[in-house]
DNA sequence: AACCTTACATACCACGCGGAATGTTGCAAG
DNA sequence: CTTGCAACATTCCGCGTGGTATGTAAGGTT
C-alpha cells in the first residue's frame, strides 16, 4: 500500500492520464471525468492541483510536449557539429520509433500530440495557441540556426534558405502525422519521411 | 419575403451554417443549438433533413469538402497536359486566394477544413475516417497519375517516384495550413509554398 | 498535546448538449 | 373540397459535462 499523501505523484498521474485522455479525444472531447477514473483519483485531489481543464492542458504542453520536442530535435540539433548528419539520425530514430509504437496507442493512429491540440485549439483559446506557437518557434529555430551554423563552417549549402527547409521540415512532420493517421497506412508515412530525407541530403554542398 | 416551404434551400443553408461551425469549433466543439440559430431555422428542421449530428458531418464532407479538393486538385490535373504546369498553376491560385482571404475566416486563422476534421475525428469514428480517406486518396491519386503521365511523355522525369511524391505534396498542404494556424504568419505558410514550388521544379528533367 | 495547513474525498449543482416527441401548416394529388 | 404527407416549429428530456462546496484526515509546526 503506497503512501495516501504523495502530492508529487498525484499531480503527475493526472498529468499522464490527462495526456492520454486528451491524446485520443481531443481537448474539447476530453472528460474529467474519464481522466479521474483513469488516474485512479478523485475530481477534489484533480481540481486540488489544478485550476480548470484549460490550465489541465497548458500543463500537459508545459510539462509534457515542450520537453518531447526539446529531446527529439533541440538537443540534438544544438549538440551536433554536422546539422545535416543530426537530421538523418533524428529523422532514422523517428522512424524506427514509429514502427516500434502499439499501433493503437501510437503515432500512426493518434497523429502527433501537439500537432492535434495545435489544429484543435489555437483558434479557440489564446493560452493555447501562445503555448503552441513557442513550441513551433522553438523547434523552426532549433532547425534553421542549425544549418546557418552548418551553413558558417561549409557543411550546408550557401544558397539554401534555411528559415524556408526549416518551415518546410516542420511542415512535413505535421502533415506526415495528420494524413497518415487518417490513411492508416506505415507506407504513406514512410513515403514522406523519405522524400524529406532526400531534401535533408540536397542540403550538403556538391 | 421568401417562400416559406423550400426545403431544397433550407437544407443548403443547415449545410453551409454546420460547415462555419465544424470548421471554426471542430465537429466535437461544434453546437447544434448554434447552427439552427445562425442558419436562422429551427432545430426540428434540421433533424427533418439529418438523422444526426455525425451524418450532418458526413454530408459536410460529401457535399462541400470532397467537391473542393476535385475543383482545386482534381480535375485542372486531371485536364493538363503537363501535370508540371498544372501544380504550378495551383500553388499559385492557391497561395493568392489564401492572401486574398478574411483573415478572421480564412484559411490561415482556421487551417484547413479537411486537415482539421481529419486530426479531430479519424480516430474517433469510422465513418469519419472513411470518408476523409477517400478524399485524401483522390487527391493523392491525382496527382501521383498526373506524374505517371508526365512521365509517360517525358515531361516529368523517370527517376523519381510519383506516388512519393504525391504523399508529399498532400502532406506539405495540409502540414503548412496546421502550422500557420498556429503562428499565425503569412510569412510562415508562404515559405512552405516556395520550398514546396521549388521542390516541384525538380521534377522536370533537365 | 493543540493547531493549522495541505491533500485529498464526497456530494452536489447548473448548464448545455444531442435528440425525441409532438404539434402545426403549406401544398399537391385525387 | 378534402385528404395526406412532407416540411417544418415547439416543447421537452435525460445525460454528461466542468466546476464547487463541504467534509475529513494526514503530518509537520509550535
């Protein structure tokens, strides 16, 4: 029998039950009520650590999403000497994870997280679109100062635009994710990646 | 004062008010109360003509979404000689009619009226996922034929892969529309466009 | 030992939802 | 002229929702 009083751990189950939740429904399809159940808590300990289910979401950004992204692609980005080479390790491991994901549960059912509560709620809610649109500046930047630094020691192409590849690179993530969940099928997703890598690799001078 | 009985003109206008509402508030997010209210009826009238809430969405997508991409995507590939040509044309229109769009309304506020209901509702429900399905395979059978053609009579060359580079193109539309929704920058969606445009220059031989 | 704050649990609420049931009226066929 | 059905309008309903008010107990502080 676990401790009754574990704040830390209460709030972090919700978290995780709240991403869920809102990962498969939607925000606005989302119910408290299903979060609680799934958390194994009460609506009291739920509306204890959190104001309302706006602020719920805002919290699954902050403390769920924002550091994915950082861990995927700024870190990496911002580690490596060869921007073009961490393209094609970050774009391999995104693959093989995706394969490797319970198909129900997964990217290629469900889309990407962030991707989903950017289309649903940015119009709708101002909190929301703030949060997201960090997020996305994060991740563009991460990108196209990457291949400017590429760009500085002559392993990227001069004549790129590297605020352009990266609007594109993110753009094709979130495409990639929205339609391939809808056509159900590993192949189209594959199919995009691979013409992104081909771009990646039109990167590096001739 | 307009006839009182003409249920051919009532049932456009439900179809026209649920397609404002899904596409600003998601199908979930969506109200019936709020539809019959702005297609100035009244909600008898509206479950006269729907058997509910998911058919009303369907019809959206058979009568408004599906006729969209066949005006936009479909046929002008379907009657251009050089389906090189014919991309550019459409990325053109399209990029002008998005600038000439109510910002409040439009595509860059609200994305894409399709991309949006197939993030929201692809999982969730299968006539949903059936349908946009359908869309997003017409369209990309579209354009990867379109390809095939062009490569067929030399104007498109032999060394890449229609159906790849289909799955791209649909996946950059509706990646771009998700995104600048979010930022909220012309400037964002406008880049997308271009490495999208040059991208398409790559396909004719040189 | 008394106390007080934090961390929950329980019970309850108003509201808007999608939808059904029923009532009313225009309009065309017989 | 009347009959009948399609095309609506009106009214009502059960339910799940997000959120609140109140109760209670754990555990550190003094």
């Amino acid at each position: 029998m676990p401790r009754v009083r574990d704040p830390k751990r209460t709030r972090r189950k919700v978290l995780e039950a709240s991403y869920r939740e809102f990962y498969r429904h939607g925000f606005q399809g989302g119910s408290i009520n299903r979060i609680v159940t799934a958390a194994g808590i009460t609506k009291g300990a739920l509306f204890h650590h959190f104001a309302g289910k706006n602020e719920l979401g805002y919290a699954v950004l902050d403390e769920f999403l924002t550091p994915a992204v950082n861990n995927w692609w700024v870190e990496p980005l911002h580690d490596a000497g060869d921007p073009v080479q961490a393209l094609r390790n970050i774009l391999k491991r995104f693959l093989k994870r995706i394969e490797e994901e319970d198909p129900e549960a997964g990217f290629l059912f469900n889309g990407c997280p962030i991707c989903n509560l950017a289309v649903e709620m940015s119009p709708l809610d101002e909190g929301f679109r703030e949060r997201l649109g960090t997020i996305y500046d994060t991740w563009h930047c991460a990108i196209s100062e990457a291949l400017e630094r590429g760009q500085a020691t002559a392993v990227v192409r001069s004549d790129i635009n590297p605020t352009a590849e990266a609007s594109f690179l993110v753009s094709i993530m979130a495409g990639s994710a929205s339609v391939g969940k809808v056509t159900q099928q590993m192949a189209f997703f594959r199919n995009c990646i691979k013409v992104a890598q081909i771009h990646v690799e039109s990167l590096v001078p001739s």
